[in-house]
C-alpha cells in the first residue's frame, strides 16, 4: 500500500505558516485501487491571507467550525502509520507536519517531482497541474488537497506506466543509476515497479553506453565552386524566385545597405521595425558574401531563443529555397554545451548519490537519448540543480585539451570544429563578449558581424563580462578539490595550511566589505546590495592596510596554484574548473586592491539569501566595444526594431561608442492611426502614491473588458497589491486573473493564459514581458503602471550615471524610452492587429520632459488623455474607434 498526501497551508513558511486543510488517499500500490480515504479542513486559529483564499478556494468562513489540528492528530498518524507516502514535492508538506508534531521522515517517501524530473525532462513545468495538463490526465481543481491527491495517484501511475515501457538498455541505466543513490524511495520503486528481468550492469557497461549518446557532427562537406563567383545580389528578384515569400519594400531597403556594408566594408546601424522581417534582409546578402568572398559571416543574437530560430527555421528554410549550396552551424558559449569529463567523474568521486544528484544524473542521460544539439540550455533545471550544472557544462579550457580522454566526443569541440568551416555562424552576444574576454579562444575574432536585437548591446555586455565571488563558493570548490584528491591519494597537509590561511585572510577582508555594506544599508532591509566606492579605503587608511591584507590573500592562491599545478595530469583535470574560479577570486582581487581601479570599474556589495558576495563588471560599455570589437572589425551590421530616442541615434551612439558607424532608420509600414490608441487617463492622480486609485480603475476597466489584458508593473509589491483587491471581483464576473508573483513558472503562466485569454487577465513585471510573444488573438489591450526608469540606488545605474554631464536626460530617461518602445513594438506584429495601451503613470504629460517620452511611440499614433470613466462608458457602449 502507499498512502497519498497534501496539504493546504497559510502560505511556505514550515515553522510559522498554519495548516489548513489535510488529505489522503490510501491504494494499493500494485492495482493502483483506492483503499480508503481521509480529509479535513483545520481551524488555523488565525485568519487566511486574501491571496491564500484566492489561490486554494478556502475561506475562514470554512474553517470557522473545522477541528483543531491537534483534535485530529491521532486519527491522523494511525491512519497512515509507516506506509509509505507519496506525493509531489512532498518535502515542504513533510516538514509542516513534523513542526505540528507528526513526523513521517521514516516512512519510506516517495516523491513524484524527481520521478517527472528525468522522465519529463523537455516540460516547461514540472508542477502537478501543469504535468497533468500536458500529459491529460484529469485534474478537477487545483489547489484544493483532496483533488490534488487523486491526481497526484493518477499521475504516479502514469510514471510507473511510461517507466515500464523502457527500452532495456534504458532500463539497465536506469537500474544501475538507482542502486548508487543513497534514497530508500527509489529503491522501493525499483523492487515494485522497475526491474524485472532488468540485468544489472557495472561501470564498463554504463560507459560505453554512455559514450554511444554523444553522435559525432558530421563536418561540412567541400562546397561546388562552379558557379559561385557568377551570384549578383539581387534581393527583389531572388525573393520573387522563392515563391513562399513576399517582398517588403523596408526589407529590400535593408538587404541593400547590408549588401554595400559587406561589400565596402562598412559599419551601419539600422532601425527595422516589425514587418521588416529583417532576418532574410541580412541572412541573404551575407549567405551571398559569403560564398563569393570565401569570409565567414557571424550572426548574433542577444536571446537563445532567436539564435535558434534563425538556425532551425530561418536557415533552413533558406537552404530549402535559395538554390545556393551554403554551409551554417550554431554556436553557444562553453557552459551552455554538456562536459563528458566532469559528467563521467561524478562516478569516480561519489559512491553514492543524493536524491537530487539521482534524479539530474537521470535527466541529463534521458535528454541525451533525445537531443542533437548537447546544449544544456534546452533543460529546465531547478534551484538545487544549478550547482550541479555548473559541475558537468564546459565551461573549461581543458574541454579542448589533448589530457582530456573523451575531447574527440566533446559536442563543444566538434561544435567548434564546425563552426570554422561553415559559411554563416549563428551566435549570440554573450558568447561574442564572453569570448572576447577569454582571447578569442572559440569564435577565432570575427570579421564581418551582423548583431540582431542591438537595443541591450550595454546590459548584455554588463551581465556577460560580470564576475562573482563569495567564500561560501570558495569553500565548495575547495572542498571538491581537497575530495578529490584523498580519492586520489594525495597529501592534503600543506594544502590545509594554505587554505587555512586564505581563509583567515579572507574572512577579514569580507567581514570590513559587509561592514561596509551595512554602513550604507538599514538593517531591515534583507536583500542589501551598494556600490563599493573610493571612500571604503579613506575610511581605513591608518587602521587597516586592505591592500597588505589583499596582497598576502594574493600570495597564499599563488602558492595553492603552485601546489596543484605539481599533481598528475588526470587530477589536475579534475579539478581544473575549480582552479578557473580560484583564478576569478584572483582577478577580482587585483580590482579591488587599487582604489584607482575599484573607481574605474563596478563593484557591487551584495548581502542576500545566498550569504554576501561581490560583483565586478566594466563601467564603460562603449570603450570595451570599441576597444574590443569595433577595431578589429572589417564590417559590423546593427539592427533592432528600437534604437532611437528623441528621433535621433544619439544615446545609442554615445552608450555603445558608435563614432565609426553609419545611421538609418526604416519607417514602419503599419498605420498606427488605425490600428493603434493611446489612452491616458487625467483623473489618477500623482503615480508615486495612488495605489488605491489605479485599482479602483483596474476593477471597472478589467470587468467591462473582462480578457485579452496584460497589465505591467516596474515592483512586484504592486502585482500583489493588486492580486489581493480584485481576484474575488474578477471570479465573479468569470474573468481568470493570472499574476507573475502568484505562479512561480513563467511558461506555464503563459501558457494558462492562452488556453484562457478569452476571459483572462495577465499581471507581470517588465522583465515577464521581454521574449515572450502574445499574438492578437491572445492580447487586445497593453496596461502599462510606470514608466519603466531604473532604480535609482541601483549600482549599475549609480556607476554609470557618473559618465554623463546630466544622468537624468543623457541615460536614465533614454534608456526608459528605449525599454517602453520595446513593450510597444512587440505588440503589433501584423497589418491586422489593433490594440489599445493605456499609460497610467501621471508623468507623461505633467513633467518638463513629458515631450521626450513620446518618441517611444509611432508619431501617427492615436493619442487621448480623458477621465478615464469616460473611456469606460466608452467600452461599455462598444463604440471605440481605433
């Protein structure tokens, strides 16, 4: 028998969080037959948050007269006793019941969220209900306990079922995977359910299944040359020959001026908007370029999601239509790409494995059976998991090195070896940056380069080039250093010495950091992050001499260096990706023992859950670029639908040190006066403090409209704000309200969305909104909180605003511009879409520089500023006019 259970709570804290309602279902664990049942709601003695209410349909009205928890204690732990329990994360419920007094860690528990982890590897979602929804299996209504337990039973079934219907080389992984892990559960679900007739099999066996997994890319083949020096670029006549294709006017413009680029070796910058369908108007002239100048061609990309788009669909439609014989690879940075080495040497250094460890182990080998591409990006990894990640991607030198006995498998190096051989390179920005900083060790320094989605050129060049160090990871990698070498039989005593000393130094140095910190921050805030600043070694000159106390840090990893350096070649690989975050700790150590360079770049004291560690990344986007990139280009296309400000290229030219390039911009071939309106209401009052106004607005437009709206915050405390007046409102008229900070997966909130939008509506931030796509069908109407300014004690943002002569009109309020043209383009994606925004921050029209704002709309836009219960009246009566 195997008992199923849930529970609904006040909220996720196990210690002071109440238990609301318990369920369970006893089955018999072969037939999968229900046995017998228990559920009952639990008086809290507390009142139910409103969001709780809304999301598990439990009221304090229903628990007014329900028992005590401790009432029903007894009933509780005779009915389940030490049968086994099954449900779907089912620590958090096993905690909430040990801090009320019924502790089940001893029964065997088995969870069906690590089962889904490996079998369901390609879901967006792993939660119950989303599992359910795109495997069908019927779900009544989430989020109350006994409907979530009877699907959670259908749901284990189904795992069992798929399980079973393995293929035996799978099964015999699959077998041999469990019987490392140091989880009672799985080997209960292996003697149940898994291994009849199952063999088993040892680590010889394992490995050459493994390796099997990993297909060698077969490399490009020598090209035709017969004809090649006889193609004429010419766009309209190559599109009219592609009878799938239609031509645009802007996207014959474009085609054009990255032809005269390629050609005349010339850097251009060009706005396209949407419609241009700017992917073939440069993928063409550079196939093209290509072919005849023998030069490969780099595309690049800020988001994965378009790089792949471009070689799945893009490229291959044009190798399908063009009639030119062209080569093209994909290629992503070093920790996007599995490691054979470091995935096979868990087995050496773990005789057994974790619960988790078992079930990424699995995940990873059940893609592998699937995927083609060996990039880990395709995954969806949970929190616990990104170590682990880190532990097997390759992100290491050593991937290419002869030392390593699988590198004639690595993917990233037969990748790479691609790659050098393909005509056109699809990339994206952040191995370009990355690169770039590892000297050039995987693109070999492009030459001719188009860089799609050029409007976050600054942020990607920020995030890709920012270091981070704290000593709790420096302790993990030492710890994994000082394993592996007593599986290795290594002296650890002059190791220890060094280490112990580090340590000592460090955690001195760190403690005056966090002082630091806390000078600069209230105690009460919990998540603490400062820019670190010049006055930190004022404050310490004649007390404490940071820079000795760097310096000996310095000479005690130089010392470690030295010692590991000395270890046999098969140890020194293994360790080798601990030993390239050493030399990370190193050089952001060398930043901040000068004033002079912590003033020259950003360095960023953070405090949160994670503990306390610091970031460093450049303070001048533009001279890296230029320095790095611009000079050692023949010829440079970029392009985004929104790089102007104020009609003008000017901050773009000034953020990214644009002075060799040359401007155009393509005029959109939608008419905005018809299929777009800008509605502002006059009647909110002042945006720093009308909350209550704005949701009494959102109540009356939301119920008239009832679907099709997303509504975008700058704060997530304003979603909750907002969840919590007008979810009861919105159920009553049968209206879905979907909110970011309610739903933890941004896919699955998505996709509900969809499924919905005839009656729902979406809360997110600004960060939601970007990468994701909402066809007309799904999104009529675009709500818009704040204009989307950067916060103001951000430390980016405070480092960066030092550059300027005036912060506020040369950076902050471009790079609003920029962002809310971005939330506007992406709204209209064809000739027959119609929408309506509606702006309900007071700014845009009560400021000195309410003028500037508008340039991040079409200048043909629709434009009112009424009360806005006239527009509601307006809406009632269904006669707006677009």
């Amino acid at each position: 028998m195997i008992i199923c259970l849930d529970l609904e709570t006040t909220w996720l804290d196990t210690k002071n969080d109440k238990i609301i309602e318990i369920a369970m279902i006893k089955f018999d664990s072969k037939t999968f037959k229900v046995i017998d049942r228990f559920s009952s709601f639990i008086n809290p003695e507390i009142e139910i948050p409103e969001f709780v209410s809304n999301l598990t349909n439990i009221t304090d009205t229903d628990l007014k007269n329900a028992p005590l928890l401790l009432d029903i204690l007894k009933e509780i732990k005779e009915f389940v006793w030490d049968t086994p329990i099954l449900w779907h994360n089912i620590y958090f419920d096993l905690d909430f019941l040990e801090n009320n007094g019924i502790n089940l860690k001893e029964n065997v528990i088995i969870d069906s969220f690590f089962i889904a982890n490996f079998l369901f590897f390609d879901k967006h979602s792993l939660s119950l209900e989303s599992l359910t929804d795109v495997l069908w299996i019927e779900f009544n209504w989430a989020h109350r306990a006994i409907n979530d337990v009877e699907a959670n039973i259908k749901l284990f079934e189904y795992q069992v079922n798929q399980i079973k219907k393995l293929k035996k080389e799978k099964k015999e992984i699959l077998k041999y995977i469990l019987q490392k892990s140091e989880d009672k559960w799985l080997n209960f679900l292996a003697i149940n359910y898994l291994f009849e007739n199952v063999i088993n099999i040892d680590k010889t066996i394992f490995l050459k299944y493994f390796i099997k997994l990993f297909k060698k890319i077969p490399l490009n083949k020598e090209k035709d040359e017969l004809n090649i020096n006889k193609i004429d670029f010419n766009f309209d006549k190559i599109i009219d020959n592609i009878d799938k294709l239609e031509l645009r006017e802007n996207q014959l413009k474009m085609s054009n001026i990255v032809n005269e680029s390629l050609n005349e070796n010339k850097k251009v910058v060009i706005e396209a908007p949407t419609w241009v369908w700017k992917t073939f108007a440069y993928l063409i002239p550079s196939i093209i370029y290509s072919l005849k100048n023998k030069q490969q061609v780099f595309i690049s990309t800020s988001t994965k999601a378009l790089q792949d788009q471009i070689f799945y669909k893009d490229l291959e439609f044009l190798k399908n239509n063009l009639n030119l014989h062209f080569t093209y690879s994909k290629l992503k940075w070093k920790a996007n790409y599995i490691w054979i080495y470091s995935f096979i040497r868990f087995f050496d250094l773990d005789e057994s494995f974790s619960l988790e460890k078992t079930s990424f182990i699995l995940k990873i080998i059940f893609w592998l059976y699937k995927t083609d591409s060996y990039e880990l990006d395709e995954l969806d990894f949970y929190p616990k998991e990104y170590q682990m990640q880190r532990e097997v991607n390759a992100d290491n030198l050593l991937t290419f090195s002869t030392k390593n006995l699988y590198s004639s498998s690595e993917p990233l190096v037969n990748q790479r070896k691609l790659a050098k051989k393909s005509d056109i390179v699809i990339i994206n920005n952040n191995i370009l940056f990355q690169d770039i900083d590892s000297w050039g060790l995987i693109l070999s320094k492009p030459k001719n380069l188009v860089i799609d989605e050029a409007h976050n050129l600054e942020d990607v060049v920020t995030n890709s080039l920012k270091k981070s160090i704290s000593l709790l990871d420096l302790e993990k990698n030492f710890n994994y250093i000082k394993k592996t070498l007593i599986v290795n039989k290594i002296e650890l005593q002059k190791l220890d010495d060094y280490i112990d000393w580090l340590k000592f130094n460090l955690e001195t140095l760190f403690w005056l950091f966090e002082d630091y910190l806390n000078s600069k921050m209230s105690n009460e805030i919990n998540y603490k992050k400062t820019l670190l600043k010049a006055d930190f070694y004022d404050n310490f000159i004649g007390d404490i001499d940071i820079q000795t106390i760097i310096l000996s840090i310095m000479s005690t990893i130089i010392n470690i260096k030295d010692f590991l350096a000395l270890l046999p070649d098969n140890v020194y690989l293994d360790i080798n990706k601990e030993l390239n975050y050493i030399l990370l700790f190193e050089d952001v150590l060398k930043i901040l023992k000068d004033k002079n360079e912590v003033v020259n770049n950003i360095v960023i004291l953070n405090s949160n859950s994670r503990g306390f560690f610091i970031e460093n990344t450049i303070l001048n986007p533009g001279n890296f670029l230029e320095k790095n990139l611009w000079d050692n280009l023949d010829t440079c296309v970029l392009t985004s639908a929104t790089l102007k400000t104020n009609d003008n290229f000017d901050y773009i030219k000034n953020i990214l040190a644009l002075n060799s390039f040359e401007f155009y911009d393509l005029i959109s071939d939608f008419d905005y006066s018809k299929q777009a309106l800008l509605y502002i209401p006059d009647n909110l009052g002042n945006i720093k403090n009308n909350t209550s106004e704005v949701i009494e607005f959102l109540e009356k437009f939301l119920i008239v409209t009832k679907w099709r709206t997303l509504v975008l915050f700058t704060a997530l405390f304003m979603i909750k704000e907002v969840y919590k007046h007008i979810f009861w409102l919105l159920k009553e008229h049968n209206i879905n309200l979907y909110a970011q900070w309610i739903a933890w997966w941004k896919h699955k909130l998505i996709n509900f969305y969809k499924k919905n939008a005839w009656n729902s509506v979406l809360l997110g931030t600004d960060t939601f909104w970007e990468w994701i796509d909402l066809s007309w069908d799904d999104l009529k109407y675009l709500i818009i909180h704040k204009i989307p300014f950067m916060v103001p004690n951000d430390p980016i943002f405070q480092a960066r605003s030092s550059l300027f002569t005036n912060s506020f009109s040369e950076y902050s309020l471009p790079k609003a511009i920029l962002k809310l043209k971005q939330w506007f383009w992406r709204l209209i994606r064809t000739k027959n879409d119609s929408w309506i925004i509606i702006f309900l921050d007071d700014r845009i029209y009560s400021t000195s520089w309410w003028n500037s704002l508008f340039s991040a709309f079409p200048k043909d836009i629709k434009y009112k500023k009424w009360d806005y219960n006239l527009l509601i009246d307006v809406l009632k009566n269904k006669n707006i006019e677009l």
